[in-house]
C-alpha cells in the first residue's frame, strides 16, 4: 500500500501562535515579558519549545543558561496544553487533499516531534483525529526523528509499506528524517522559511495541498 507520513508542526497545520504564547507566558511568569513575536519568530516555534526559549532567554540578555530552559520547558508545556488550539488554524486545502489521497487507497499517518499526547490532543480539538492511520511522537518511542525508526513506526502502524512511502515536512529534520530512512521527502513551502526549503534538496517541493496528489503520484507511481 502506498504511503503517505505528515510532519504535524508547520506542514499540516500553523501552531506558531500557539507555541510562541506558550513561551512567552512562561518569561511572563518570570517578570521578564514577552521577547518572542508570534510573526518574527514563526520558523523558531516549528524548531520546539527548547528552541523558542533558547532564543528568549538570548535575547533578554546574559546571566541564562540551559538550567534555565530546562526548568521552563515544562511550563512551557503546559502552557501549551492549557491553550493549545487558540490561534492553531490547518493549512488551506490540506483536508481535501488527504481525503482524497484515502480515496485512491492511499495510508496517511503522521510523524511529529511533539509529544504525542500533545499531538493527539490538538488533532481531536481539531475534529481530524481518525483520518490519520498512525500518529507517532516525540515520545512514542525511545527515538525521535531524525532518527527513522519514527518514520518507520508511523508507516507500520499506518498498515503502509516502507518502500512505498514518502515523507511531507517543512524542516531540515524531516529532510533528514527521510534521508536516514532512504525515502522521498516533499517540504512544503507555505510556512516561514519559503522557498528557502529547496536549499535542503528535497525530492519535491509542494507549493499548495492542491498539488499533493500529483506530487506524490510521481514520487510513489
């Protein structure tokens, strides 16, 4: 069965808002405001809450370190999970697209660096849960992409077959994710680094989700 695995995060849907107001309530909670902008920021929020503290405690200035982070990161997530579909919004097109990859028979599931209650959580909240065969997280298993072993979780559980599948992200880590598992990956070029991605060799850029079945028509014939 041809197979295709999601990046959650910035390629099916926009959760910069959401993880941007999650960091930045955890700097408010330390009396130091709010030193990450939900627009300027947007490609550091797809990076992961360690990432978008790093880059506030930087720019608030010396005297923070990584012991920082790891007390916050917490609180990060739970500032998170407290809030999490507030400013989330899908892609424009990309439920149409799926559904109509299901149609042709095609497996669909999700491999995502954020932590899978996390994940399993703002699907639901975003009422398109069951439509994905396999979710794999962070936490899933004691691997987390770029490591394959996710990827290769998410097309097993997904009922795929391994060599018939294709990788759809939006980051280096999915483009190496599927570099490790020796598979096509497609990054998407609707989210903050643009164009950019191309730079990363993909084996196929996807301007818009109406173009998704074609795209992987050609990659998975």
């Amino acid at each position: 069965m041809r197979t295709v695995i999601f990046d959650l995060d910035g390629t099916l849907a926009d959760t910069s808002g959401d993880l941007i107001a999650a960091a930045n309530a955890c700097f408010q909670g330390l009396g130091l405001g709010t030193p990450l902008d939900p627009v300027r920021d947007q490609s550091t929020a797809f990076h992961g809450g360690r990432a978008m503290l790093r880059l506030g405690f930087d720019r608030i200035g010396p005297g923070y370190g990584e012991a920082d982070i790891d007390r916050q990161f917490p609180l990060l997530l739970d500032a998170y999970d407290a809030e999490i579909d507030r400013h989330t919004v899908l892609y424009p097109g990309v439920m149409d697209a799926i559904e109509a990859l299901r149609r042709e028979g095609t497996a669909v599931g999700i491999c995502t660096n954020k932590p899978e209650y996390l994940a399993e959580k703002l699907l639901q909240r975003l009422g398109v849960r069951d439509v994905f065969a396999s979710l794999v997280g962070a936490d899933t298993l004691p691997q987390r992409k770029p490591d394959p072993t996710p990827y290769r979780a998410a097309v097993e559980r997904a009922g795929g077959i391994f060599e018939r599948s294709v990788l759809i992200g939006d980051t280096v880590t999915d483009r190496d994710t599927a570099r490790n598992a020796g598979v096509p990956c497609v990054l998407v070029t609707f989210g903050p680094e643009g164009r950019a991605v191309a730079d990363l060799a993909p084996e196929a850029l996807l301007d818009h989700y109406d173009d998704l079945g074609r795209v992987v028509g050609l990659l998975l014939p």
